[in-house]
C-alpha cells in the first residue's frame, strides 16, 4: 500500500540512499558549523535507514514479520529516525562539563585561542547553542509538518487503493461465480452425453440378442410377436414386413448393396431397367447406349436412368457396376445414369415356393423374383421424379422418344389415366405416376408369389373400375380409360436369349414400325477404300453416298476406313455413327479419326503444337495421319482444327481388336464456308 506514497524512494537502492546522505553531509560541512553537521549527517542517516527498512520489508522479510510491519505508517519509520537523528546531534553538541579547579596562569603566558573556522569569535558557545537548540526546533516542526503532510496523502491514497482493491475482489467474485455456473452446466452436458452413450451400447447389445433369438423363430411366429409388440397403436397398418417377414432378421435387408450415382431427384422422367444375368448375351450396355444416345443434352438433365443389377450374387454384382462406369463415366458423374443392387438379405426363401397355374417350380421362381425385382425398382425410384417408365434391358428406342413420352403424359387428364403404354410387349414402356407407385408396389407385395406381373396390373385396374354384376365388354371399356395406349410403339424388344436360362423368345413389337437403319448426307467427293471384309452388299461407297449403311466382319487391329478427297478440301466439322437400331451392338470400339492436311507444312507445325512451351496438341502417326478424334459408344463427332488448312483425307483407324462385327450407319462430313 506504502507503493503508491514511496515509489521514489522504493526505487532507490539503500547503498545509493547511504551514499546520497554521505555527499550530503560532506556538502554542509563545507558551509556549517560542527553541530550542524551533526544534525546533516543524523538526518541523512535517518533518511537512509527508514528506506533501506521500507525496502527490506517488502523484500526480504517472511510473510508474518511482513504483515507486521505492513500495519506500520511509513510516517512511523520516519518518525523514530527524526527522533535518532535528535537523539544524537544533541548528543554531540551538549557542552563539556566544567573542568577541574587548576592552578591559575597569568594572562600573559595563557595562550591565545585560534581563531574559529567560520570566523566565529572564540568565546560565543552561548550564541552557539541558542542557534542550534533553534534550529532544532525548527526542523524538528518542519519534518513534523512534513510527516503529517505525508501521513495524510497516504491515509487518502489507501483509501483510494481499498475502493480499488474492493472493486476488483468483487469482479473477480463474479467472475468466479460465473465459472462455476459454466462448469455446473457443463457437468450436467456431459452427464446426459454419457447417459445416451450408455443407452445406446445397452440398446445395441439388447438388440443382437433380440436378433439372436429372432432368427431363431418361424415366421409365422415373428410376425405375430411383430403385431403384438406395436399392439399400442389403436389401429395396425399395414407395411412390407406383413407380405414379407424375413426381413425382420436383418436391418439393411431393404438397402441397396451396390449403390452408384449422385442421387438425382426432381426430373420429369425416371426409367427403371432390371437386369439380370443371362447365360449367352447380355444386352445392358447395347440397352443403355440406345437409350442415351436419343437424348439431347436438355433431355438429359431431364432424367434418369436407373439400373437395378437383381442378382443375389454380389460378386457379379460389382463386377456389372465396374463395367457400366468404366463404360460411361461421364454420365454416372452428370446423374443421367445411376446403378443399384438389392441386397441378398432382400430376397425370400424361394425353396418354399408352391406350384401354381401349371407352371413349373423354376418358372415359378423366376416370376416370383420378377416380381419383387419390380417392387425394388419402383420403391427406389418413387421419390426422384414425376413419371415413372418401365423398361427392360434388351431394348432399342425410337428417335426423340423422351420428349414424345414427357408430352403424351402431359396431355392426359390429371386423375384419368394409370397406365401409359409405349409399347405392347409385356412389361416394356410402361409409364405411371410416381404418385401411384405406393398403391402398385403394395398391391403386387401382396401377391407377388400368385401370378405374373402383367396379370397383377390388370387385376388392380379390375379392383379399381370393373363392376361384377357387369359384363366383360363394359369392364374392357372402363379399363381402356385407365390403359391408354401410343402408337406407334417407342421400344422395340431385340433380345433372343431370355433371362429365364434355356428359353428362346423372338418377340418383336409389330407397332414399332420400320426404322431407318442409315441416315444420309452430302459429302465431299471422294474415294473411300477399307481393309474390313464387307458383309453382302452392305458397301462403304452405298454408305459415305447415303444409299444405306456399312457392314463389315470383326475388325482387328489396324484395320482402316480411308476417306480421300479428289481436291484438298477445309473441313469444319465431321461425325461418324456405328451400329443401327436393328444391331446397336455392332459399334466400333477403340478407333480414332485422322486427318491428312495438304502440303502445309508451317500451318503444320502450328497445329500440332501449343502454348508458349510448344507441348504437343495432336498425335501424329508414322504415315503423317494426325489424330484428332476417337470414337466414344459407337459415336464420334466434333471441329477440326482450322489451323490444318486443306486435308487430303480422312481416316477410321481400329486400335485393337474388336469383339463384333461393325456397322457404319452414318457418314457427315460438313465443308468450312
């Protein structure tokens, strides 16, 4: 508390003080008389000694004596020097006593007194003693004036410094309650946290044994505890574990196994294409790339395509979804194509299947997995968009079949219709209401082990509008209302092999009509040679003329379709298709397009380099062919670079060998303005 009265002198050493006193009193002895030096010296002391006693308390004393001394003024310390310093000038200066009665000598040999040093006469220590018993007085008031000076300053500024001190002890009272409400709050947070953590262990604990136990049970006996244990609710609804229990035991039994997309919803459009593993031919890939190559690019944000792989076998599974994104990466990462698996856990015991409309047991297996295959499909799909289409997976489809589809749907009146057909082979293109999906898949869980799809829908439109105390022909004409029909038919079922192993089925819908198998254009005159061996008459001239299309036995690599012009022509653009809807799957595979310019060696080398570090841009092959193009799922199209100026020709270049036979069923070679 002392720090705020004392910081000077707190700042000064005590030998410094000692040697400040000490020049001090050198200083005055200069000037006054011996008592007064005294009287210096003492009160330089004083002065010395009461702040070497105020610094050794605060430093170097133990904490009892230090609040001892703590509880002195400082004016004290000064008070009890002042008192020495007193003590001992007085001491020094009280005249001798009287000497002893001596033998007197004669005035003439008494010696005479030296004079004194300040020019005092020699028989004045009266005078002397006055002047400094007066001077006592007065600075013995003047340090009292000045202590009490000091003692007030020092009893306002401790005032002062207690306001401050009591201030700061209540802050930090508050803020000690502040911390522990904080750490109260906290405790009881993470009290609740452990508490859930302890319930959720005990909860998946309980659960394995519940599941142990549960596996164990008939179904019969799991659903009625399943109906006993929501018996709390008033009324019992009904879900998919009543038509199907066993996926009770398991809870990722409705999970997708393989899963690949990004999850698009909120399209006009969602087609749903099961697939399944056929013995001889899979037409998936042939499936997809007729249906993707219709679309426009507007279509395609438009849509989606999912792709469920319904084998139980997820080895197969996998390896299905790796080929299907190696094959069309572009449009798993856009959303257009998504590809899911059931999980094993999915499918019922179908050993336990029983016989019904003369039908064999494998007959019966198989539409009963078709069944629920469909009901997979449908549930996963309910959500992404506003109609859902029915396909198959070895189908092609018919030019601008998107928005032919999206348009009819809209012209219907809202409530009338259920089902659209696009196509009168089974189950192929057939479009519902998203909204109705719910009703189709229950309906069909419900007897998914009785009858067929197809014989399923029509029982549901039977439910819904035929009165029995009618006749067959009014029950057809109500149900017309809710199964229109579009001619002519969008898709066209190409697949021999079915997916039921041995059977044969050559079903072609005769509303699909007959396609163009080749599409035209007038290209620049040229001569068109080939190494590919030609299938009848099917000739590379009748196909770069637009007469028909172009087909060739198996490619191998290194095989060519050489395309030269009679005069160097500017190329602007070009495009090449391979297949036709008859055969999407003879397509050219691995083949670049080349391009020979003529006699322009500077335009050249602009060509194919790039940039300030001249890296190369194009490929350049041994027979001075520069690459600029390669042929993606059976399509390659796009600019050539006008920097080549004139070419000489163009070529196809098969870079392996092919596994099928190839159809070019387009040629377009557009000439720069």
């Amino acid at each position: 508390m002392f720090n705020h009265s004392f910081s000077p002198f707190l700042t000064l050493s005590p030998p410094f003080t000692l040697s400040l006193s000490l020049s001090l009193s050198v200083s005055l002895y200069l000037f006054l008389s011996p008592p007064l030096l005294s009287l210096s010296l003492s009160l330089s002391l004083s002065l010395s000694l009461s702040v070497s006693l105020l610094l050794f308390r605060q430093k170097h004393l133990r904490p009892p004596l230090r609040s001892l001394t703590v509880s002195l003024s400082p004016c004290v310390y000064l008070y009890l020097s002042l008192s020495l310093s007193l003590t001992l000038s007085l001491s020094l200066y009280l005249p001798p006593p009287a000497p002893p009665p001596s033998v007197s000598i004669p005035p003439s040999v008494r010696p005479s007194p030296p004079p004194s040093r300040c020019g005092h006469a020699p028989g004045a220590p009266e005078m002397r003693l006055r002047n400094v018993s007066f001077l006592t007085v007065l600075l013995f008031g003047l340090c009292g004036l000045v202590s009490l000076s000091w003692y007030t300053a020092f009893s306002s500024s401790r005032g002062d410094v207690v306001d401050i001190y009591q201030r700061e002890f209540l802050a930090l009272r508050e803020r000690l309650h502040s911390a522990e409400q904080e750490n109260l709050r906290r405790s009881k947070e993470l009290n609740l946290v452990l508490e859930e953590i302890k319930r959720a262990i005990a909860e998946k604990q309980a659960l394995r044994d519940i599941n142990r136990t549960w596996s164990s049970l008939s179904e019969e006996t799991r659903l009625k505890l399943w109906n006993v244990s929501s018996s709390k609710n008033v009324l019992q609804l009904p879900s998919i574990f009543h038509h199907l229990p066993h996926l009770l035991n398991r809870e990722d039994s409705l999970l997708p196994a393989v899963h690949l997309g990004q999850g698009r919803t909120g399209v006009s459009i969602v087609m749903g294409v099961p697939s399944v593993k056929r013995e001889v031919h899979s037409y998936l890939t042939d499936t997809l790339s007729s249906l993707m190559s219709e679309l426009s690019p507007a279509e395609k944000e438009d849509c989606v395509i999912v792709v469920l792989i319904a084998e139980a076998d997820q080895q197969y599974a996998s390896s299905v979804a790796d080929n299907l994104k190696r094959l069309f990466p572009a449009e798993i990462q856009s959303g257009l194509l998504e590809v899911v698996s059931p999980s094993v856990h999915f499918y019922p015991d179908f050993s336990r299947l029983r016989e019904s409309f003369g039908d064999p047991k494998e007959r019966v297996r198989w539409r009963t997995k078709q069944n629920l295959d469909y009901c997979f499909l449908m549930m996963y799909a309910q959500t992404k968009g506003t109609y859902y289409v029915q396909l198959e997976d070895d189908i092609v489809a018919r030019p601008n079949y998107f928005t032919t589809m999206k348009n009819f749907a809209l012209q219907q009146p809202l409530e009338e219709w259920m089902i659209l057909e696009f196509s009168q082979l089974g189950f192929i293109g057939k479009m519902f209401k998203s909204l109705d999906l719910s009703l189709i898949v229950e309906f069909m869980l419900m007897f998914y082990k009785d009858k067929p799809i197809d014989w399923l829908l029509d029982h549901i439109m039977w439910v819904k509008v035929c009165n029995p105390e009618k006749d067959a022909k009014h029950c057809d004409r109500q149900k017309a209302n809710l199964r229109i029909r579009f001619k002519p038919s969008l898709f066209q079922h190409v697949g021999t092999h079915s997916s039921l192993a041995g059977k044969i089925q050559k079903l072609k819908d005769k509303d699909f009509g007959k396609q163009t198998l080749h599409k035209g254009h007038a290209n620049p005159l040229a001569e068109v040679t080939t190494s590919l061996k030609t299938y009848q008459h099917f000739t590379l001239e009748k196909a770069y003329l637009g007469e028909d299309f172009f087909w060739a036995f198996t490619p191998v690599a290194g095989d060519f379709i050489r395309i030269r012009f009679f005069t160097p022509v500017r190329i602007e653009r070009y495009f090449f298709r391979s297949g036709n809807i008859e055969h999407p799957g003879d397509k050219l595979f691995n083949t670049s397009v080349e391009v020979l310019p003529f006699d322009n060696i500077q335009a050249d080398k602009e060509a194919l380099t790039e940039g300030r570090e001249k890296t190369p841009k194009y490929h350049r092959t041994e027979d001075g062919f520069i690459r600029i193009g390669n042929f993606q799922n059976g399509i390659a199209e796009g600019e050539v670079d006008p920097t080549f100026g004139p070419l000489e020709a163009m070529r196809l270049s098969v870079m392996t060998d092919s596994p099928v036979w190839v159809i070019l069923s387009e040629i377009f070679i557009k000439k720069a303005d």
